[in-house]
C-alpha cells in the first residue's frame, strides 16, 4: 500500500529549531516583557519549612503559595493557575504520589517538582513515572531551597519546550490535512517515483484523467505501465532530468479514449532519486487550439480569394477603360482614360502583392513603390537610359490603405514629371525616397530634375485634378503636411502618421 507523501509546509527540523529558540529564550523573553511574576504552589505540611521556601524564592520574585496538605492544595490548584507545582511526598490524607497522579491526568501541562527526602530515591523515580518533571532531595543543611530557582527554571522551560512542540506538530498536522485536501481537489494528477519509474505515491484523483481508480494505478507499480509505455524521456538516464521538464505526452484513459496530457518532471529533493510528475489535462486545449488554427487559415485562404478577386475586377475595368478609350480620337480624352487606368493600377498592384504576401493586412512597402514607379515609367514607352529611376526606400510594412494612398500619390507625382519635366524628349532623374523618421512618423519624398514648375504655382489653390487628387489624398487621407522643395528641380514632400 502506498503511503501518502507529502512534504509540508512546516518540517520537523523547523519544529525543533522553533522549540529550542523557544525554549533558550524563555525567561529573556519572560522579563523583557515585563510579564508577570511566576506563581509556585507548594503543598507541604511542615509550616516552618513552607515559610523557608517562601522566604528563599521571593528574593528570586518568585511568588509563593502554601498548601499544608493534598486535598487543600487540588483545591487551591483548581481555583488559581499557577506557573509551578512543588509537592513534598509525605502528607496528610494525600500524599505526593497521588497529587502528581491527579495533576498530571488534566490535560493542563503545569510542572510538577517533587520534594522528597534522603533515601527515597524510589519514591521520586515512581513520581517521574507518574508525570513529575524533576524531583529534588531535602538535606538536612536546607540546600535544596538554593536548588529550587534552577529547578523551576528548568520546569517552565521544559514546560516551554513540551507546548512549542505540539503546537508545530498541531501546525505540521494542519499543514498536512491541507496539502492532503488541497492535492485530493485538484483535477491535475500528481506521481512522485524514483528514477526507475517506480511509484513512491500516487494522488486519490488519478481517475479524473486516467480513469483508473487508486488502486488499479497503484497495482501497475511503474508509471510506464499507466502511461501505455509511452514515455519521451529515458529515465534511466536521470542525469537528464536535472533541469524540470515539461512535456506533452499523448495516453489513452481506461476506456481507449486520446488525451494529451502536459507533464512537468521535477527531481526534489526529498530523497536521492526522487521525481515528481505533476499531469494536467490539456485536451481540451489542444482541440481549441487546432480549431482556431483551422478557422484562420480558412480566413487567410478566404481574404487571399478576396484580393485576388478584386485584382482581376480591376484588371477587367482597366482592360474595358482601354476599350472604351479606341473609339475616341480626341487625344485629351484618350489622356483622360490612360490616366485613369494608370490609377486604378496602382490599386490594383496592392492587392496583387497582398495576395501573394503572407502577410494579408500589411505591405511591404519598398517592393511595392518599385514596382508601381517601373511600370508607369515602362508605360509611357520612354527609353531606360533617357529617364533614370532613383529610389531609396526603408523597408517597413504599412496597411493597406496607407500603401493604396501612398501609390496613387506617387502614380500622380510620377506622371507628372514624365509629361512635363523633361520637355523636348530631354535627359533627367526621378527620385523617390521613403523613411520612417521614428516609430510612427513617415516621411515620402517624389521629385526629379527637371524644368520645374511655373514661378507662380501654388499647391494650394492649383486647379488641376492631379494636384487635387495629391492634395486631398495627402492631407485628408494620411493626414499628412505636403510641402513644395523647388531647390533643385521638384521636390513634393509628404510627411504623415503610420497608422
């Protein structure tokens, strides 16, 4: 039968460390609490003898009552407490031997000293048998008294020592029943084996996961029985096991049904070759968990349908935009169409990186303002050593919104600067740079290097659709601050939040 192990909160080595600091420290203790003086009881016919004791222990504060026999002195010890109890063995009706019978049958824990005279050693042996702490000779000199004040010191500390001690073994048993309640009421189940897997206890709970009973568990001796033999540790190697481990173990309860049970193996320090398996149910869990992932790759594959879907919807309007355009000859109006194809482009790249991406929420921007700037530059049919592309891109993702924005900006800036910087079918740069400039604020920079625009331009009251375009898209969509740099050729500057 395997005995319950559990390591209380109070060990026996701490109780006997309280109970000795106790004990040395009693009447230091006694003193510097300015408790109050110790009461004897000394039951002894003799009245010339009891006023001696008197006399001699009050120089020690002691305080002394005198009984002058049995009977009065059990009635005295019943109706006042005292620290002490002397009692000399011969007496009247009572003697010594039955008072110290009778005391030490209450459950009261006062000492009893014994006062017995030369050559009745017996006598004081069969009063220690009966419950007596100490016992004390009289001589014919009266020494004894100057005995008495060691005497009682050690009668209250042993008295000392004696309550100290069942009150931690009251604390250790209370401490016990609760880690007893406490690991009977859990749903984990807890082992403690050696390092052969060899049980050394077993909770009474084992069946809320393994559904055999204590006993089945306890008849299979080894937790590699219990465990089906699936064990993902070699325990005869115990010097792996010297760091706690936590392992999943997949086992099958008494009636065949899975489980994935988390394992945390412990080496404690109880005694050598020690191991304590705390098992948790985690099936529930596990199931959760692969629902959930389940559900989100069924979201991911279904957003992935999404973008893909409204790329090619834009695909479809660009390919019905550059139809409709054929049947007009006007070429304002075929600019007008070619413009809008261009950007509805640059919406439709997002959605094309994101489909592709892993990420489906963000986009990697520097790939995708590459990308968008060679396109509207191959479109234009413009020869690649005539107008250079520059860029200089930081590499951080943004949202969707924020690159849709970002790409119309840019596809407006850059078809500017293709139609009218560079007249007369002239040589020149386009640049475009990007940084974060700290954790939120990004800052885009669009411009090339050429002719410039009018000395009389003005961002904020330009009528064209481009600027109008730029504008409400910079300021009212990023809520950005756009800037006009006319240093060298055109420079656009847009500075913004990264939500």
């Amino acid at each position: 039968m395997l005995r319950p192990f559990i390591k209380p909160v109070i060990t026996v080595k701490r109780c006997w460390i309280l109970i000795t600091q106790s004990s040395d420290d009693y009447f230091t203790n006694r003193q510097s609490e300015n408790r109050k003086p110790i009461r004897l009881l000394y039951i002894e016919d003799d009245a010339g003898m009891a006023r001696l004791m008197q006399k001699r222990l009050q120089r020690e504060s002691i305080e002394v009552d005198t009984a002058p026999d049995g009977r009065k002195g059990m009635s005295m010890y019943d109706s006042a407490p005292y620290d002490v109890v002397a009692v000399d063995q011969s007496l009247p009706g009572m003697d010594g031997l039955s008072v110290i019978e009778r005391l030490t049958k209450s459950d009261n824990l006062t000492p009893v000293v014994m006062i017995t005279g030369r050559g009745n050693e017996r006598v004081a042996v069969e009063a220690l048998k009966l419950g007596a702490c100490d016992y004390i000779i009289k001589d014919v000199e009266n020494g004894y008294l100057d005995l008495m004040p060691t005497v009682i010191e050690q009668a209250l500390r042993k008295k000392q020592m004696i309550q100290d001690k069942q009150n931690a073994e009251r604390a250790l048993a209370e401490s016990e029943e609760l880690h007893r309640l406490t690991l009977n009421n859990i749903s984990d189940a807890i082992f403690v084996t050696d390092d052969s897997g060899d049980f050394k206890y077993v909770c009474s709970n084992v069946h809320v996961i393994f559904g055999y009973t204590f006993e089945e568990v306890e008849a299979m001796k080894n937790i590699e029985v219990l465990m089906g033999g699936n064990i993902p540790i070699d325990l005869k190697k115990p010097e792996t096991l010297t760091e706690p481990n936590s392992i999943e173990w997949r086992i099958k309860d008494k009636r065949g049904i899975d489980h994935v049970v988390l394992v945390n193996i412990k080496r404690v320090a109880i005694k050598k070759g020690t191991l304590l398996y705390t098992c948790h149910d985690i099936t529930d869990r596990k199931r959760m968990e692969e629902n959930l992932k389940n559900s989100l790759k069924e979201k991911e594959t279904l957003i992935q349908e999404i973008h893909h879907r409204v790329k090619n919807n834009m695909q479809v309007i660009i390919a019905l935009l550059s139809l409709q355009s054929e049947s007009f000859e006007d070429p304002k109006v075929v600019n007008i169409f070619n413009d809008t194809e261009r950007r509805i482009r640059s919406m439709a790249l997002v959605h094309e990186k994101l489909y592709r991406s892993q990420d489906l929420y963000n986009i990697e921007i520097k790939d995708y303002i590459e990308e968008l700037a060679r396109s509207l530059i191959k479109s234009y049919n413009i020869a690649h050593d005539r107008v250079i592309l520059e860029t200089d891109i930081e590499i951080f993702p943004v949202s969707i919104n924020t690159a849709t924005t970002c790409g119309l900006i840019i596809n407006e800036l850059i078809t500017n600067s293709l139609q009218h910087a560079f007249p007369s079918g002239g040589n020149g740069v386009i640049f475009i740079k990007m940084s974060s400039t700290d954790q939120e604020t990004v800052e885009l920079r669009v411009g090339d290097n050429g002719a410039g625009l009018p000395a009389d331009f003005d961002i904020g009251s330009s009528e064209s659709f481009g600027m109008f375009i730029i504008r409400t898209l910079a300021e009212g969509q990023l809520q950005g601050k756009l800037e006009l740099n006319r240093d060298m050729g055109t420079e656009f500057i847009i500075r913004f939040k990264n939500q």
